[in-house]
C-alpha cells in the first residue's frame, strides 16, 4: 500500500512481543496503535503477570492493568519450558520484523530466542532487548520502576523538602522506557528499509531514568551538588507551582518575567512586579521564601474556576488540579470504547497522537490468554490435527470466543 493510500503508518509490520509488565508492552502498544500486528505471546495457564494485578477488574476477571496496556495485539499462548513451544516461537520471530523481549539477561540465550538464534533465521529481524540495568554488573539483576526510581535519583528529587523520598504516582520509568523503545524500534525499522540489516538494540530502564532527568541532571553536573526536593516548586522559575485556592488547588507557570508581570496585574497586585526583590526571575529565585507567602494568601481569595479563567485572559499559564477521571472527562475525547470478549463494553484510554493523513488503527480490546493462537500458528502452516496434540501436550493453549 503506497502512503497516499489512506493505511495505518506500520501496515505490513509484524512483532513478536516476548516481554511482559509495563515496558516491553507499553512500546508494542504504541506500535500496535500504529498500525502493526502484534503476536503477544504468553504463558499458557498464568499469561503476563498484569492479568492477575487487581482489583479493579472489569468484568469478573479482565485486570485494568492489562487493559492499560495491551489493545489492540493478538495473543499467542506458548509453553517457553517445552522444546516445542521454543521452536514455535523461534518461527513466529523468524517471520517478523521486530521482536521485543525483557528476560532477564540470559534467559533468551537459554530458551534459544537470543537476538543471535533470531538474526540466523532473518538477519533482517530488528531485536530489542529491554533490562532493567543495561550491561552493568551484575548483569542478572531483576529491573523494576520502582528500584529503578530510587536508583537513578528520580526518587530522591521528589517529594516534599522535610518529608521522605517518594515514588511518582505511576511507574514513569517504565513508560519513558517502553517511548524509548519504540522510538529506537522505529527508527532501527528505517535503517533497515534502507537496505542495513536488522539490528540489535538494548533498552534500559535505569539509561532512560537518568536521560528523563534532563534539566534536573544538568544542574547537578553543572553545580557539583545533589539537587534537593522542591515538592511542587521549581528550582529554577519562580512562581511556577501549586497554590491552593478558596475550594481546591491551581498550577501557575509564569516562566518570564513578562508572564510574572501579567499575572501580578491579574492578582490585582502591580506594585509585585515593580519590586526590586521580583523585578527578574533570578531575583524571585533568590527570594521566593519573601514572594511566595504573598502569592498564596491572594490566591486563597477565590475560587479555583476563578482563577483560572482570569489568569487564562491575561495569558499566564494555569491550570486546575483535576482527579483523574475528572480530567478524562474533561478532556474529552480521551478514551475509545471496545467490546471485549468478556468483560462487555469497556473505555480505554485513547492514543496520544492523530496524524493528518494516515489512518490511525481502530481500538480493540485486549486480548483473551491465547485468544490467537489457532489462527497465529495457523498462519505459520500448523496443521489442525497437530495444533490438537499441541494442546493435549501443554505446549499450547487456545482460547476460543
């Protein structure tokens, strides 16, 4: 299909998704969205842990977690442990163009799914590995967000300056790894459409935690010292936090000093602006402990809605602080509706891109534990008598709807 066609961005596009949790599906899931075909395969019996993270569950059963994380694939149950299973698998990556996988370091190797066994049946196969630490010793150390929150720093910068090191409230780590991954997948794609050969790429979840520090890094290379937490502050613009008002909290962001001026005349407080202590932002830095205190008792004066509406007219940025399903309600369109197989109508939450003129693929569900597996291996010439003792032997399972 040329590009003028009306098609999906990654039409003809074929993955093979080993991995598992949040990272390694939540990069499929964004490539999905664009259009690829996606082969999930899972543990027959248990599929991808996030199956069983609840409550809350849709339905009797269906984990929101796997929902968030998993539309639009097709799922291929395969026993790994059996030799089997192993060389089903080895054939669906064979077919591909892109296998993703997140065991830890060795397993692949192992199991014979390693970039090495794939790229000896496709050289074109574009492989990406996802770790938790790279190629640092020891290389066998499991990976997780929230490790890898307090490892990286990220952790240590958040938070209020008198409380304790606190987590982001969701696993940040693992989604800007899983971006990551996609964008070095794509761009892998690209190079070898232009005639290289496929190419193996290592994703880590503590390289993409310390490159997502970008400014905050920076400073501290910059400055030689451990940057402290500034809770809802910034260390570098003032005012740019929360302020609470007369029936809930704002964000203000006035980045210049021209927005600073606006929003002082909004306040009804001009003479802020003309105080030599305010006048630009690095003397507002300096003394933010004398500007703030004066900055949230006027915003305690008014409503929430107030607020926002008078600083929106003078142009400084503002927003309201929202619960989530307020904001997706607010932002609406936000999700896209799906009829999953068993838990009935359900809302998921859309994909953060449109394009102008290509199709963008239409949601669907996520899958059921081999939902896809008759037709998946079907499609790799697997007989209906031998998928039978396929089944009877454990090596695979189906799950018809």
């Amino acid at each position: 299909m040329s590009p003028d066609a009306g098609g999906t961005p990654l039409d003809g596009v074929r993955i093979v998704d080993l991995s598992r949790v949040l990272a390694g599906p939540y990069a499929t899931m964004v490539l999905a969205d664009l259009g690829a075909d996606v082969l999930k395969v899972e543990r027959p019996g248990e599929g991808d842990e996030t199956r069983s993270w609840g409550p809350p569950y849709a339905g009797e059963d269906v984990a929101a977690y796997f929902l968030a994380l998993n539309r639009s694939k097709r799922s291929v149950a395969l026993d790994l442990k059996q030799p089997e299973g192993r060389a089903l698998a080895l054939d669906l990556c064979a077919r591909a163009d892109v296998v993703i996988e997140n065991f830890r370091p060795g397993t692949a190797a192992r199991l014979g799914l390693d970039a090495a066994a794939v790229h000896a049946r496709n050289p074109r196969v574009v492989y990406c590995s996802i770790t938790g630490f790279g190629e640092r010793e020891p290389r066998d150390r499991p990976g997780y967000d929230f490790v890898v929150q307090g490892e990286s720093g990220l952790m240590a910068i958040t938070g209020e300056p008198d409380r304790p090191p606190t987590k982001v409230g969701v696993a940040l780590v693992d989604v800007v790894t899983g971006l990551n991954a996609a964008v070095a997948i794509l761009a892998a794609l690209r190079r070898r459409d232009l005639g290289a050969s496929g190419e193996r790429i290592v994703i880590s979840l503590l390289d993409s935690a310390l490159a997502a520090l970008v400014n905050v890094a920076q400073n501290a290379l910059v400055s030689g010292q451990e940057p402290p937490r500034y809770g809802n502050a910034h260390p570098s613009i003032v005012p740019y936090e929360v302020f609470a008002t007369a029936d809930g909290w704002i964000t203000v962001a006035a980045a210049n000093d021209g927005l600073y001026r606006r929003l002082c005349e909004a306040l009804d407080r001009p003479e802020l602006a003309a105080d030599e202590r305010f006048v630009t932002n690095a003397a507002r830095v300096r003394n933010r402990d004398e500007l703030l205190p004066v900055l949230r008792e006027v915003f305690l004066t008014r409503r929430s809605d107030d607020w926002v509406a008078a600083l929106g007219a003078a142009g400084v940025p503002v927003g309201k602080i929202r619960g989530v399903l307020e904001a997706l309600r607010a932002a609406a369109p936000a999700t896209v509706e799906v009829a999953h197989p068993t838990a009935g109508e359900l809302e998921l939450v859309a994909p953060p891109f449109a394009f102008e003129s290509a199709a963008m693929r239409p949601a669907e569900p996520p899958p059921l534990l081999g939902q896809h597996t008759r037709e998946v291996l079907a499609e790799l010439g697997v007989a209906e008598e031998h998928l039978a003792a396929l089944v009877e032997r454990g090596v695979v399972t189906t799950a018809e709807t």
